[in-house]
C-alpha cells in the first residue's frame, strides 16, 4: 500500500509540472547531479590526455602520418579533417536532439494527455539516459586507467547497454510526447550523425573505407525515408481533427523504418564483434541482387505509407470541416487552438493586426501557421471578427473577461514599452504571476505577447502593450 501510494504521488508531481507547462525543473538537486557528471566527465577526459605516449593503448587503426616526399600533408590532413568533421556532427546532432525534443514538448501542451502514457516515457528516457551516462564514464575510465585487456563479455555488455539505452531515449521521447514523429526526427538526426562518423572513419582508415562509404550511403538513404516518414506523421499529428487511428495511419512507415534502423546497427554490432565478415558482408551489400530488393522495398513502404497518409489527413480534414458546419463543440483543444490564443491576445491588447497575431500563435503553441491559414482559422471562429482590411477583434457580444488573463495585463503595466534584458524579464514574468513558469527562460520563446529583438549579447524583449478599451478586462493589482 505504500509502494502504490508513493507510486501515486511521483505521478501527480509529474503530473503538476507537466500540466503547468515547464518540461523539467531545475531543482538543486538536478543542477548538482549534472554537475558532478560533468565534473566526472571533464576529470577523466583530462587523466586520459595527460597520460605519458607509453601508457596509452594502441589503437586499432594505424594514425602515424607519412613524411614522404610525395605528398607529406595527406595523412595528416585527413586526420585532422576527420576530427573536425566528427566535432561539427556531434554538436550539431546535440543542437538537433534539443530543438526537436522542445517542439516536441510545446505542441503536446496542446493535446488532452494521456498521463500514464507520458509517465511510462518520461521513464524510459529516464533510464536510457543512466544507460548513455553509465557506458560513457566506463570508456573514459578504462581509458583513463591505461587498462587495455578488456574482457570480451564487458565489451559487449557495454555496447548491448550503449545501444539499449539510445533506443529508450529515443522511444521515451516520442511516447512522452505522444507524437511518433518525435521519434522519428531523432532517427534521422542519428543516422546523419552516423553518416558523418563514417565518413571520417573512411578518410582516416583507408584499408576499411570500403564498408565505411556501404554504411555511409545506407544511413543516408535511411536518413531520407525517414524524414519524409517524419513528415507525414508531423503533419497529421498536428492537424486538427487528427484521432489516434489518424496518427497510427500516418505513423506505420516511420515505424517500419525504424525496424529496418535496428537490423542496420545490429549488423554493425555483429561486424565490429567478428572482424572475419567485414569482406564477406561488403561484397554482399555491395551485391546488384541485394541492392535492388533493397531500393524496392524502399520503394513499396514508402508507396503504402503515402497511402496511408492521404487517408489519415483526408479524415482529419473531413471531421474539422463537418464539426465547423454543424457548429458543435470541439472534440480536440488543437482545433480551437489558433482562436483561442488570438482571443487572449486581442483580449489584453485590442485589435490586433494578421501579422501580429501569427507571430504571438507560432510563439506559444510552435504551429508554424501562415497568414493565409490564420485567416482561414480565424473567420471560422465565432470568437473574432475582422476590422478593416487586416485587423483582427473581439466579436460582438463576447466578454474579454473570460478569455484574457489577468497575469498578461499585469506583465504590460510592469514592462511598459521598454527592452528588457533575459533577466529582467524573467523577474518581471515572476512578479506578473505566472508562479514558477519563467525558470529556464521557458516563457521567453512561448509567451503570446513577447517579441524578442536583436541577436547574440545585445537580444532584447519587449511586450506588447495594451491599446484596448479601459474597463475590458479587471483592473490589475
């Protein structure tokens, strides 16, 4: 009963966070755990390079540059581009990893949650992240140790565990989420990270460059399928009026994909472990034969996806288009979503023009909608009326008070028509009463009403002020 009972209470914590739209706080505890790993990470990478030459273990691929006559830049140049090409892959597939994982979280704001659902993901990310962590202090450490004999069962143990633990990673993301094409985008941004990896293995490893340039092109044909998988399941997951049968139409060639992502580094993994079927394996992924069943089946997965696609957006459209004709209640917040948002904007505000409107949108929700679809969305709501040509207001009869937020006009009166520093805007958002939602800049890119201004050092933001009607909304303390 008690074990149930604390299973209970991590629940509704997770829930409360999650529901108040902050991804993850930043408590002391979690500041101080990433510290210590960081700290850890920095002191064994240090050890490892200030070892004497001697002391370290001889590498699997011959790095000594030849000093001919002929050419004596070649092999130093590959290497050094081979380094510089691995630094670039992984920062970029960082920077890719946490915009993908950002947009991810800040449209699944918009939906009704499934809580066990985003628990169970929550979880798993959870525990690939200890699994990544775990296997990258072990390299380091054995490393650092100048420890060379590795048994063999600890080699693949910690491989089975670095590759167990991406695939959590990846998996908790997507179901946490509760958007496959979170998984999917993650896919690809590995696959191109391979790619890179690959390539720099071929330019310092001419013997093997062989089987790197094979694995090179089959995760970047991978790569290829998968974002457009990853588009079709962006686009129906995002639209209103999408069901879950929807997203699992629009999701089965993304998951077929990934399936064929899995045999690829499993025969990696068999390859790395017996080095006795590298040739035998080049040659028969090299094959016409092999080849051409491979690009077919591409072919056919990819025909039956679009299929399925069509079907699942076709169906989401239908619904929105009935639902709007019948003038009934919404069956999803993101059908309403566009209105809504606009309605606090211009309820703190006032009329607001197209353009305006948009950008606070696409600030809070990451729709990424046009004008041309925002004009659409916005006619078809009971809630607005147009104003001129291209402006944008309350319609008749419908009270600001129920739909402006009384924190919105507060953070106006605080800001005033001045450019705020990331700091002062935070402590500006906290006094406003938005409790708690400014820690780690998180209102910043997703409030309504801000905008930022500049780049770099000298970026600023500033608030939209308020130009409604006195007496629209109450009057703030």
């Amino acid at each position: 009963m008690n074990a149930a009972s604390a299973v209970r209470t991590l629940q509704h914590a997770y829930v409360r966070w999650q529901a108040r739209g902050l991804p993850r706080r930043r408590s002391r505890w979690t500041v101080l755990r990433r510290s210590a790993l960081l700290m850890l990470l920095a002191v064994l990478v240090v050890v490892t390079l200030a070892q004497a030459p001697g002391s370290t273990c001889e590498l699997p691929i011959d790095l000594e540059f030849d000093a001919g006559p002929d050419d004596p830049a070649v092999s130093a140049g590959a290497a050094v581009a081979a380094v510089g090409l691995w630094l670039a892959a992984v920062v970029g597939a960082v920077v890719a990893i946490r915009r993908v994982l950002v947009i991810g979280r800040r449209r699944s704001m918009w939906m009704y949650p499934n809580w066990h659902r985003r628990i169970q993901g929550a979880a798993a990310t959870a525990v690939g992240r200890w699994l990544l962590a775990g296997c990258t202090v072990l390299v380091l450490w054995l490393t650092a140790a100048g420890i060379c004999s590795v048994p063999e069962w600890l080699t693949v143990l910690a491989g089975l565990a670095f590759f167990a633990g991406l695939l959590l990673v990846v998996f908790g993301a997507a179901v946490s989420t509760e958007a496959g094409w979170v998984g999917f985008a993650l896919v690809a941004v590995i696959d191109l990270l391979s790619v890179c990896l690959l390539l720099g293995y071929a330019l310092i490893d001419p013997e093997h460059a062989p089987f790197a340039l094979v694995g090179a092109v089959a995760f970047t044909i991978h790569a290829g399928c998968t974002a457009v998988a990853c588009r079709w399941s962006f686009v129906v997951g995002t639209m209103p009026g999408s069901r879950a049968d929807d997203r699992a139409k629009a999701g089965e060639t993304g998951r077929s994909l990934c399936a064929l992502w899995v045999l690829l580094l499993i025969a990696y993994l068999v390859v790395i472990l017996d080095q006795t079927l590298l040739d035998r394996a080049v040659s028969l992924l090299t094959s016409p034969i092999v080849v051409a069943l491979t690009l077919g089946a591409l072919a056919v997965t990819l025909g039956s996806g679009h299929t399925k696609y069509v079907e699942a957006r076709e169906a989401a459209r239908r619904r929105v288009r009935d639902r709007r004709s019948a003038r009934t209640t919404t069956f999803d917040r993101r059908d309403d979503l566009v209105p809504r948002i606009a309605a606090r904007m211009i309820a703190a505000c006032g009329p607001l023009p197209t353009a305006d409107v948009a950008a606070g949108v696409n600030r809070m929700s990451a729709l990424g909608v046009d004008e041309r679809q925002l004009r659409r969305d916005l006619t078809a709501s009971v809630l607005l009326a147009r104003v001129g040509s291209d402006t944008w207001a309350l319609a008749a009869g419908v009270d600001p008070r129920r739909l402006g937020w009384a924190t919105d006009r507060t953070l106006q009166r605080l800001a005033g028509g001045a450019r705020h520093t990331g700091a002062e805007l935070d402590a500006l958002l906290d006094a406003a009463g938005y409790r708690g939602l400014a820690v780690s800049g998180y209102l910043r890119p997703t409030h309504p009403l801000i905008r930022a201004h500049g780049h770099g050092p000298a970026r600023r933001w500033s608030v939209l002020a308020g130009t409604g009607p006195a007496g629209s909304l109450p009057p703030v303390a």
